[in-house]
C-alpha cells in the first residue's frame, strides 16, 4: 500500500483527549476552533482527580489504562491535555501505542525556548512542579533559561467552583504572582489548563502580556505536525465524551470550558 492511500486510511480516525476532569476541554476547546473537522473523543478521569496529588506510579497506569481505551477506539492520535500527565507519565508510555501522542509539556517547551526568553516563571500544580519537567525541557532547548517553577493547588478548585470573588481566593492568587514577581520573569508559563480561566485575576496583579497560555501554542503544533504527515481530516467534526464516573458533574463542570451537548458515557 503506498503511503499517501495509508494516510488517506489514517486521517479519518478519531483524535483522543484525556485529562483527570474538565480542564482540558480548555486545550479541546481551541483544537475544535482550530480543526473543526477532526473526528475527536474526549475522556475526563474523574474517578481518580484530582492528578496533582497523585504519585508518578498511579498516573503511569492512569495514562495506560486511557490509552489501551484509545488503542480500541482505533484512534490516530491521543493529545495528553493534562501537564500532569504530560509532566510525570508521559515519558514511560510514549513508546507503547502505534498512534502519535501529544504532550502538552514537551510539546510547548521547544517552541517557547525558541522565543529567546531569559527568564521564565511557570505555575503549575504540585506534581508537575514536583517533576522539573517544565525545567528540564526548557533548558534542553536553551540551557542558559532560568526557570522558576511555583505551586498553585488552590487554583484549579477556585476555578471550578467560581470562587473568583472570594477574598481567599483573590489573596492566593496575590501572593503567588507576588512571589513569581520577585524572580522578574521575561514571561509565565500557565502550566496547567485551569490557570488560564483565572487571567480575570492574574491581570489585577501582573500585565496580562506577562502570560504564556500553552493551549494556544499546543493546538497550532498539533495542526502543523498532523498536516505535515498528511493526517488532516477535512471532512468530519463528529465528537464523543467518556469518563470514568460522574458523567453528570462532569457536564455541570464542563461549561466553564466547553459546551458539551449529550451527557458523556461512562466507561
């Protein structure tokens, strides 16, 4: 079979999303503006949220069990919108399926460390800032970037709970990018899906300007990397939602991100 009637084959398959909830509907989201005519599933884990507590081990096997459900769905590629994930499972998995995987982490930090940056502050959860992945890739792209890495974990539950206006909430954020201040980063990195939602907040306290959103720059490498192997799909859009409980919180949750239309299956 010649290689353009396989990729012909190929580019009509389904492109798979997972993250442990909601949040990465953020990164769903952009890549259904972007390339509207991609067949895409999308699986929330919400069995086992929130990530950022849990050890490398435990996300391992969360990222496989997702992936052998992918590997049935006959998918042709799996985008990790999840920087936890992407941070602390990534590199064990990334070998084991016949379809391309996306990290967010590892795809981002090449083309941000392009970009001639000195100094960057990242925000992140505590497993993906626990891991130094988001250093580790900067620096080897540009080993003279410096990198400070900061854990948020209040900020995903602000986020998901409208807790914008609550003063709590509001010193958090404060004291966070106070802190981030003090390093005098060329540019912040929101090192998890969430962050973004929270900018309302963040622009109170640092220009808006000073904020790296990696979903943005993910979408448009995935576009690229598809198109360049001839994997476009131009002919589809049809989508599904899968989650591994609570279908229904996660459709209550999901409209601060997405608007998703059918409750999602449980599998």
């Amino acid at each position: 079979m010649s290689t353009s009637n396989h990729n012909s084959q190929i580019k009509s398959k389904p492109v798979g999303f997972f993250d442990s909830g909601v949040g990465g509907l953020s990164v769903y989201a952009r890549f259904k503006k972007v390339l509207p005519f991609e067949d895409t599933l999308y699986y929330g884990d919400l069995a086992n949220m929130p990530y950022g507590s849990k050890t490398k081990d435990e996300l391992v096997g969360f990222a496989r069990k997702i992936l052998d459900f992918y590997n049935e769905k006959d998918v042709k590629a799996v985008v990790i919108a999840c920087n936890t994930s992407s941070a602390r499972a990534y590199e064990a998995v990334k070998d084991e399926y016949r379809f391309k995987i996306y990290p967010i982490i590892q795809s981002c930090a090449k083309i941000i460390a392009s970009a001639g940056y000195k100094k960057l502050g990242v925000f992140a959860t505590a497993a993906t800032v626990q891991s130094g992945v988001y250093t580790h890739e900067l620096r080897k792209y540009d080993s003279g970037i410096e990198v400070q890495e900061i854990a948020c974990p209040n900020w995903v539950p602000i986020v998901e709970n409208n807790k914008y206006t609550e003063q709590a909430a509001i010193n958090d954020v404060r004291n966070q990018v106070s802190k981030m201040l003090e390093f005098n980063p060329d540019k912040i990195i929101l090192g998890c899906t969430h962050y973004p939602y929270l900018m309302s907040l963040l622009k109170e306290f640092a220009p808006a300007g000073l904020f790296i959103d990696p979903a943005e720059i993910f979408v448009e490498y995935i576009k690229s990397d598809l198109e360049e192997c001839g994997l476009l799909n131009s002919s589809g859009g049809a989508e599904q939602f899968f989650v591994s409980a609570n279908p229904e919180s996660f459709k209550a949750h999901s409209k601060i991100f997405y608007n998703v239309k059918d409750l999602p299956l449980c599998v």
